[in-house]
C-alpha cells in the first residue's frame, strides 16, 4: 500500500499540472501544496514548467520529502484504477458508511484525508491518461522506488512460459517484488534466444543479443570496468558479472551500494523490455514517471553523482521525481527542477557549479562544511592565533598531523610564519 503518511501532514493540496507530448502522457508540471504543516501555499517549481523536467525535493529530516513522494504515488495509482478524485472520496465514504465497526475504517479515513487534500489537473486531457485501460494504446512507466532498498532475486529453478511471467509480474503489488524476478526473465530470454536458434527466426535472436550486449554496457557503466562481461550458465541458470581481474559474482551477491542502484535499473530494464515487445518494437522509448526516495541508498559519492544521469540516459522519456540528502545528486542533473522544502525556496541554477561542501552547508543544515575534529582544531587554531601562541600552533600541527587537510594545514602554517615576523 502507496498511503502511510507523516503524522504531521494536516492537509496537501498536490496539484499536479500535466504536459501531454506526442504520444499523449502527461508529465507532472507543478506541484502545488497549500498547506503542509510548515510549508504553505509552495510551488513546486514556483512557475509551470513546459516540457518535461525532472524535479529533485532536498531539505532537513521532517520536511516532507517522502510524504510528497508518497502523495505522488497515491493519485497516479488512483487514477491507474479510473478513479479519480472526487469518485475515490465518495467510494470510500460510502464503504465507511456501510461498514462502521470494520477493522479498517482507520486506514479509509486516512485515504479520504489524504485525497481530501489532493487535487490533480491537467492540460488537454483528463486523469483517465493514466488508466491501465489505455495502457495497450499507450503503455508507460511508473515505478515508486522506496528508501533502503536492496535487490533480492528469485532463484531460477526452470523456464517459465511467457504467459506465466507476465501473469507473475502482474501479481506483484510493489516495485521490490517485480524486481526479484528479474534473474528469471534473463534466463527466459536466454532459453528463448537458444529456441529462435533452432528455429531460425533471426529477427528474434538480433533482439535477445541486442537486449543482453545493452545489459553488459550497463554493468559496465555501473562497475566502471569495460572489459566486464556477463556469461550465463544454464547448469544452474545462473549469470555471472565477469570482471577485469577475473572475479566471478552474481547479481545475488553484490554490495549493498550496486544491489541499490541495479534495484532501480532492472525494474527498468524488464518493464521496458516487455512495453517493446508488447509493440514489437524495440527502439520505442517508453513514457513514464518514476519516483525514487533517496537514490544516494549505500551509494558511493562517485555512484550517487552517476545514478540519475545513467537512468535519465537510458530511459530519455522518463521524468524522475527525487528526494535526497545528497549533494552529489542534487549536483548531478542539468534536466531538473531543484526545490529546497526547508528554505521553500527554488534552487538556482548555480547550484550545478557548486563544491559538495558549499551544498552541504546552503542546503543541508550543516553550521560549516568541517567536520566536528576539523571544527576543534581551529577553534584550539584560532586561540593561539589569538594569543600569538607560536608553541601551541606548532603543537596542533604535530598532534593533528594526520586530521590536517593540506589548506587547513597550510593556513596554521601561515599564522605562524606571520606571528614570526
């Protein structure tokens, strides 16, 4: 379920204001939030945007960066059911009314709260865009991916039919279990790329081997290794990451900070494989929405900084909806919209120009850009500056040697040269 919200959340109106483009999806182009505990009356971005923009939420803990994910999630899969919000509203009151002693009441109150607060508009078209009715016309993306996720996949026993993978997918009710069986689809494409083989349908195998040379350029990117390669075993229908010195792992064994980032790209990955296939046609580029809660999730500063880029790369027609802690993906991104829900206020453009340790105090709420041990250093650093106590500078240097950043070092160095002279 997409609705647990943040206690303090009173009321949300999101206005989400579309953009349709030639295939006819709407993009999200202005968050509107009247009221919002401490935020009210806030654009997000203060004027509509015109095409399609990616926008990334920074701010403090509690400043409702995933309850405003949360409420995206809630009104797109609302109205993938052809709900929409007033017809949701009286289902909902209606049930409570016939049911006033179930068990869940609580949470239909909740709902009702939650879509009480929420308004969606549109632009040329209503929220039916976005209901699974249509999908077969005009089939796109949306995926919620939340905080502290980890790839789990599903061992692979045998083949499955096409039918029975499709008919699995569309079982599961979040992103974390379809993306456990992403191992499972690698394997069908494989046995079904040795059957095209014997079947001499070429046409079938250039797709697969396409498919997979895509695959082992991703790892690639994501290894940052370009001799890598990825070999499957049918033994044990297991793939194996083959890197440059030769080490053998698979998807299952990765650190938690690849796990986090092959998380998002294979949920990705399938769904727009079977959208392609669905259309047979495979250089489609598929529309979408993604919402992802703090990409930067065990992430290396490098990784966090190459994340969003590689995604909105491969998937150009996506829009991405952000919130994250992280000057490295706040930095990474020239497509996007920044908005700072503790300032409430747009992030300029300069931001993309800035150090991670400027951010980190503009943005982040850090009183400097040192950390605590740097902090008591020049304070100790300042006193005998102060008093010009040449001998204690010197100490500081002897006993802080290994904490003293070269500038930092460099500075102490230069009080006491002047405090000679």
């Amino acid at each position: 379920m997409l609705t647990k919200d943040c206690e303090f959340f009173h009321s949300l109106t999101l206005a989400a204001i579309i953009k349709k483009d030639k295939m006819n999806f709407p993009y999200i182009k202005q968050i509107q939030i009247h009221n919002c505990y401490s935020i009210k009356d806030v654009n997000i971005p203060k004027n509509p945007i015109n095409e399609l923009k990616h926008i990334i939420l920074t701010g403090k803990n509690g400043s409702g960066k995933t309850t405003i994910l949360n409420r995206i999630a809630l009104i797109i899969n609302e109205a993938s059911k052809g709900n929409n919000r007033e017809t949701s509203i009286r289902r909902l009151k209606a049930t409570i009314e016939a049911n006033k002693t179930h068990a869940g009441r609580t949470e239909w109150e909740t709902r009702i709260n939650d879509l009480s607060g929420i308004n969606l508009q549109f632009i040329g078209e209503n929220i039916s865009a976005f209901s699974l009715e249509n999908e077969a016309n005009n089939p796109y993306i949306f995926s919620f991916f939340k905080a502290h996720r980890k790839v789990e996949l599903t061992d692979v026993k045998t083949v499955t039919t096409e039918e029975q993978f499709t008919k699995s997918i569309n079982k599961r009710e979040n992103q974390e279990e379809f993306t456990k069986l992403f191992k499972q689809y690698l394997v069908n494409k494989k046995v079904y790329e040795a059957f095209d083989f014997m079947n001499k349908k070429n046409d079938d195998i250039n797709q697969n081997q396409v498919f997979f040379e895509n695959l082992t350029q991703i790892l690639q990117n994501i290894f940052e290794d370009k001799e890598l390669k990825l070999e499957f075993k049918q033994e044990n229908f297991e793939f194996y990451i083959i890197l440059k010195d030769q080490r053998r792992i698979t998807f299952n064994h990765l650190s938690e900070g690849f796990s986090a980032f092959l998380s998002v790209v294979m949920d990705l990955i399938i769904r727009t494989d079977l959208i392609r296939k669905e259309r047979n046609d495979f250089n489609f580029q598929p529309h979408g929405i993604v919402l992802i809660d703090e990409p930067e999730t065990h992430l290396h500063l490098s990784m966090q900084y190459d994340i969003l880029p590689l995604i909105s790369n491969l998937f150009p027609n996506i829009q991405l909806i952000i919130a994250t802690h992280s000057p490295a993906i706040i930095s990474s991104l020239k497509n996007a919209i920044i908005f700072d829900l503790t300032s409430k206020e747009e992030v300029a453009d300069w931001v993309l120009g800035s150090s991670y340790s400027e951010l980190m105090v503009s943005h982040f709420g850090l009183d400097n850009e040192y950390s605590n041990i740097a902090d008591k250093i020049i304070l100790e650093a300042n006193e005998a500056v102060k008093t010009k106590n040449i001998d204690k500078l010197n100490t500081i240097l002897i006993n802080s040697e290994k904490y003293l950043t070269p500038s930092l070092r460099l500075e102490i160095e230069s009080h006491i040269i002047n405090l000679k002279s």
